[in-house]
C-alpha cells in the first residue's frame, strides 16, 4: 500500500473537498492503485539534473512583458453580477473574522 | 430529398463555396443542420446547449452582407460548434461540470473571436468530460455522449460532443482540446480527423484550463481539408496568452494534395507493442504499407521511454489540474453551495457538490503528489521523466520527417464498460500523451474499421510547427483510402469494412 486512508484524508482537507464514507473508501482504493503505478517512474533510477533537467514547459518561456498601461475593462459590471454573492462592488462570504 | 436537405452531408469546403457563390444561403445550411440536429441527437446527445434561433440570426446577418457585397470571412455561413470548454460571449460554458453550470461567459476565447470574424455560424456547446479529464465523455455532469457509428459505445473523450457532432453530420467542424489525446482519440473513435497543433500554435486564451503546460486547442471535421481551413483562422500570435507563438501560420490547405513522395515516414516499434487491439494494428500497418506505395520512404525508429509515458503524464497533468481547478470556491461566479459555517465550510460544500467524481480523484492525485515530502519522488522525477520523451521524439526526427502510429490501443469501449476502472482508461492513452508532453502536433485521420463497424485511427506526429507535414501525410492517405466526409448514417447500419 502507498496511499492508506488516512493519506486521502489529510490531500483531501488540503484541497478543500469534503469527501464521505463510500468516497474515501473508493479513492482510497483507487489513488493508492495509480499511485503505485506511477512509482514505475523509480525503474529508470535516480537521474542526475545535470544531465536530465527537469522539463515545466516546453517552450523557452521568458514571460513576455508589456507597457505597465491601466486601462479599464469595461466589464466590471458583467463580472460582478456573475458572483453568487454580492453587495455594491465586492464579493460577499461567510464571516471570516468574528 | 431536396438539395437543402442533402446540404448538411457536404464537405465543409463545399458549403463554404456554395454559399460564397450564393448557390445556397448561410440560412439554409444552417437551418439544414439544424434539422439534421432535431432527427438524431436525441441518440447521441453530441450537445450540451443547443442555440438555433442565435445560430439562424447569425446566418441571416451573414446573408445579408453578402447580399450587399460586403467581405466576408473565409468560414461566412458554415455551421460549426464548440467544446463547452471555450468561452463564447453571452453562452453558458460549463466544462461539463455542476460547479459552472450557471456560469455565462462575459466574453470570447479568442479562437471563438476568430471563427467568428471567418464568418463561422456557432450552433452552441459540445459535451465533454467535466473539466477534460476523460476519454470517453461519460464523465459529464449532463450525460454521455453515444458515438454515432454504434449508440452503444462511447464517441472517446474529452471532446466526444465535438467528434460526434461532426460525425453524426449535426455541423461541418467543430473545435475540441487536447491535453493528453483528447482530440485526436475521440475524431479516432468517430471516424473523423482531428488535430492537436503544436503547443502555442492556438491561442488559449478563453479556454478553460486543465493542465496548462499540455492544453492546445484544435479542430475536428469530416476531412483534412477541413481541418486545414480551421486551423488557418484559429492558428497564430495572441498576446493574451504568454505561451502563444509569434511565428507566421501557412496556407495548409495547400499541403493537402501534394502528396507522401520523398517523405520519410518513422514508425515507432514501441507502438505496435504489447497490448495492441490485432485489428488496430492491422488496419495502421496497411495504412503505412498504402502510403510506402505512394512514394514514402519507411523508416524504423524507437520511442524507448514509451512505457514510462502515462505515469509521467498522470502525475504532472493532475498536479497542474489540481493548482488550476483552486479557483473554484463559489466566490466569484458558478456554484455556490449554501451560506452556513464559516469560509472554508462553504468552499468545501461548494466543491464537494459541484465536482465530479473523475476531478476530485485527480484534484486528490495532484494534490498528493504536490505535497510535503512527495514533491521530489513524484512531481519533479516525472518533469525529467518529460525530459527523456521529449529527446526521445527529437531524436526520431532525426532520422524522419514524421511518425506515424496508431491513436488508441483498442477500438472504442462499449459505454459503462471501464468508468470503475480509472487506471485502465490512462493506460489507454498510451499512444497519444507523449505527443502533448513533447508539444508536438498531431492528427488523427481514419483507417479504416473493426469487424464490429467501429471506426479506427491513424496517428501522424510532426516535429514542433510542422503541421504542413501532417497535412501532407494525412492528405495522402485520406485521397488512396477513401475516408473521407464520411457521416454516420445513424438509420441502423454500421461503418462497414476497412475501404
């Protein structure tokens, strides 16, 4: 086993998702099945980054900049009535500072 | 049957002239689909909003500008539809997914913004799995979507709508993504073609994101002249997004007729390995046998880190899902489950209800794998793992000018038959992830069929910015074998033998 219950519990809580009985049981099963599989990863053995350097994207990415210009959207409106809660201009949410 | 009734069978080109030479009028090809739409999908179920009357006032805006002698764009009055996972202004795009089911897009993606501005006439929004995780579109919030050569198997995913739009003859093109296959699979599954371009080649901006480093748009039709002509409005510089490339698009269209001779064709051997369907890999080796007759040269070439591929893309694309898909907490738009609690109560309901089985299995996987003390074990081995496929492919091209191979291991599953076993269904995009961890382009184009009538693919991969070699290829073969602008009959009968 390389994913027990308790394993999806704790990635669970991590990415806010509330999961109940039957799903954490599934997962469980299921996560720690293509976990394993991914370990597959561990037959090529360690390699070196010198020689293999990791790949986050494919192109040569330097992050193109522009001109620091404001100028407005225009969709402030079509943005805010989108939110399902709302008061003027802001988001509203359940209390966070009591 | 009138020739209005016959239009929604044409070639996408062919409507596009007809149409341009007032033969027929934008409405009528438009109010054609639309009927062929209203006979069939209620068996394939290819959509998930459906918008004729926007569709018929669009197409009479276009009739009137052609009335008027007015320019129009190179799609003017062509029918297409659109992945639910493109933002089009004033439609729903829900991703398949609850947790967007009331989100309506403030604005366009902006290959949206250049269909349209082609003259491109949208129908409305294609199912797809929630949030493109799939490969067999049984994972929408809204349904599955049947393929049309046999309602009891599934179209592939995620864009399944838009491979079985196209096949079922509901429009003339449609535009899907592809992050480990989700193009190219489901035009295999369909009997249609489909391109993955290289990554940058289409902008992505307004669409909705998966696993960025690997998402390219692309187009699906009925033949490869079709996808050309889509590709060369979508294709090319936005500096909306970061990753586009500002490099010159080309006239693909051209490279469709001029044929394989002079080319060399590699085939990978690790393709045509272990757990390959005989009748798939009997149907792409004829195929490489018909397109050595037409003048290319074969050469053999290895793939070797082939077999460490789905676990490489399994790690990276749901640890970049899982950062992605953060931003739905029920603040700022779509689903917000209830009030009570606190903050993190709310967006905990909130995701807990809106996601889908699939993504919060992934979200679990990437978060995992992103997690203290796992990062390096699995995160950063499987990014050098990227690496070592992305040498291996340039070292192929080296000895050719583009690969060819099958798709998809097997023809398409029966509906139901794998949705409890996930790993199996990764394991099943074997054959097509590397491409998108590479960044290359990739088409799939017909083959032929299995005994059972159900459609197979062949696969073609180019080095980075050579889709005019793709087209060149996939051109070729579409002219000797016949699969071309094909529609599922949908009356009962199946795809028949390979031609």
């Amino acid at each position: 086993m390389t994913i027990e219950r308790k394993d999806v519990v704790h990635v669970a809580k991590l990415a806010r998702l509330d999961l109940n009985e039957d799903e954490i049981e599934r997962m469980t099963r299921q996560v720690d099945q293509i976990v394993t599989y991914m370990r597959s990863l561990d037959e090529l053995g360690p390699l070196d980054p010198a020689d293999v350097p990791p790949t986050a994207h494919v192109l040569d990415v330097s992050c193109p900049l522009r001109a620091d210009e404001p100028r407005p959207s225009g969709q402030d409106e079509a943005i805010l009535e989108r939110a399902p809660g709302r008061r003027d201009r802001f988001y509203t949410v359940p209390k966070v500072i009591e | 049957m009138t020739a209005t009734d016959a239009l929604w069978k044409l070639s996408l080109a062919e409507v596009a002239r007809r149409i341009r030479a007032k033969d027929v009028s934008a409405e009528e090809a438009t109010r054609a689909c639309l009927a062929r739409v209203a006979a069939v999908e209620a068996r394939v179920h290819s959509f998930i909003h459906l918008d004729g009357e926007a569709a018929i006032s669009a197409a009479r805006a276009i009739d009137a500008r052609l009335a008027t002698g007015d320019e129009v764009g190179p799609l003017a009055g062509v029918p297409i539809a659109l992945k639910d996972v493109l933002a089009a202004e004033g439609t729903a795009t829900t991703c398949g997914s609850k947790i967007l089911e009331p989100f309506v897009s403030p604005y366009d993606a902006t290959c949206v913004a250049r269909l349209k501005r082609a003259g491109a006439v949208s129908l409305g929004k294609l199912n797809m799995d929630e949030f493109a995780m799939g490969s067999t579109t049984e994972h929408s919030a809204f349904g599955p979507t049947r393929n049309p050569w046999s309602l009891d198997h599934v179209p592939g995913g995620s864009s399944g709508g838009s491979a079985a739009a196209v096949a079922a003859g509901e429009c003339f093109a449609t535009l899907g993504s592809d992050t480990g296959g989700s193009i190219r699979q489901p035009a295999s599954f369909c009997g249609v073609v489909g391109i993955k371009p290289t990554y940058g080649r289409v902008s992505r901006f307004g669409l909705v994101a998966f696993a960025s480093s690997l998402d390219q748009i692309g187009p699906l039709a009925r033949s490869v002249e079709d996808t050309a002509l889509m590709l060369e409005v979508i294709a090319g510089h936005d500096p909306r997004d970061a990753t586009s490339l500002d490099v010159p698009t080309a006239r693909w269209t051209d490279e469709v007729g001029k044929g394989v001779k002079g080319l060399r064709l590699g085939i990978p051997k690790e393709a045509f390995g272990e757990g390959l369907d005989p009748e798939v890999g009997a149907a792409v080796r004829a195929s490489i046998e018909r397109l050595a007759g037409e003048g290319a040269e074969i050469v053999d070439v290895e793939l070797p880190h082939t077999p460490y591929a789905v676990a490489t893309y399994y790690v990276l694309a749901p640890a970049e899902a899982s950062s992605n898909l953060a931003r739905y907490d029920g603040v700022r738009y779509g689903l917000r489950a209830g009030q009570d609690g606190s903050l993190v109560d709310m967006y905990k309901r909130t995701r807990s209800a809106g996601f889908g089985d699939e993504v919060k299995r992934r979200i679990l996987i990437g978060t995992y794998v992103l997690s203290a003390g796992y990062y390096d074990a699995y995160y950063r081995k499987a990014q050098q793992v990227r690496t070592l496929v992305r040498r291996d492919y340039e070292k192929a091209f080296e000895r050719c000018d583009a690969l060819v191979m099958p798709v998809a291991p097997e023809p398409p599953f029966k509906i139901g038959e794998a949705t409890g076993d996930p790993l199996r269904l990764y394991l099943s995009d074997v054959l097509t992830i590397g491409v998108n961890l590479a960044g290359l382009p990739g088409i799939s184009v017909p083959c032929g069929a299995s005994k059972a009538g159900l459609p197979i693919g062949l696969q073609i991969v180019g080095p980075p910015l050579r889709e005019d070699t793709l087209f060149r290829v996939a051109g070729a073969w579409e002219g000797v074998s016949g699969w071309k602008n094909r529609v599922a009959p949908l009356d009962g009968s199946s795809a028949g033998g390979a031609a």
